[in-house]
C-alpha cells in the first residue's frame, strides 16, 4: 500500500476547484488524477478534513478475543506445538485458522521459542 498524498497536496487541488476550475483542469494542472480530485472534493465536502484516513489492518482479527486464553494455554503447557493450539482453538473456541496466524500471534505476544529436540 502506498503513502497517501500529502494535505497540502489535496488542499491546492479542493482550492483549484473552489476557485472555479473543472476537476479536469485542476488535475491536469497538479499531475493527479481527476478521481483523486473527485474524492479530495468530496472529503472536504462530507467531513470538513483533508486528513488522510488510517492505513492497514486496525488490530481486528479472529484471533484478538483469544489473545488471553493462548498465553494462558502456553503457559500452562509450554511445550504445545502451533499445530497443537491450532487444532485447540477450532475445537474449544470455533476459531479456524492456519497454523501461520497462530504463530505470528505467538510472535506479537512474545511466546514463541525454538523448539528443540531432547537431548539424551
């Protein structure tokens, strides 16, 4: 995902049309696009703000109302495989999701370790 134009940006372009030219003609002047005038009009319009809005994934997932119970389950059995808590968490708490996302959940909670094999 790119970076959002900057506000001085979306401010000269909403002004171009404010002063009376097409969105044609303000695109063209500025080297954007005529959509990217269209949607700068029309947040000015509606919201009264020609703030970026934020990017990316806002922390929502299938996995953030059980953030609590797997770091409760690892601590309780610390050496549980991902495959192990993936099977454990379609069948307590109906959550079906590939070993990956339960492993990069163990990464954000700073429960993952390298698993070694026993020593004899």
């Amino acid at each position: 995902m790119g970076k959002p134009h900057p506000v001085e940006l979306r401010k000269r372009a909403v002004s171009l049309v404010e002063q009376g030219n097409t969105h044609t003609e303000a695109a063209r002047r500025l080297c954007v696009s005529i959509k990217f005038v269209n949607d700068m009009v029309r947040l000015k319009r509606e919201s009264g703000s020609l703030a970026p809005k934020r990017q990316g994934n806002p922390g929502r997932g299938k996995l953030t109302g059980v953030k609590g119970w797997v770091e409760r389950r690892i601590t309780a059995q610390p050496d549980l495989t991902i495959d192990e808590l993936t099977a454990e968490l379609a069948a307590e708490h109906g959550v079906k999701v590939h070993r990956s996302s339960v492993g990069r959940l163990l990464l954000r909670l700073g429960l993952s370790h390298k698993k070694r094999p026993a020593s004899a």
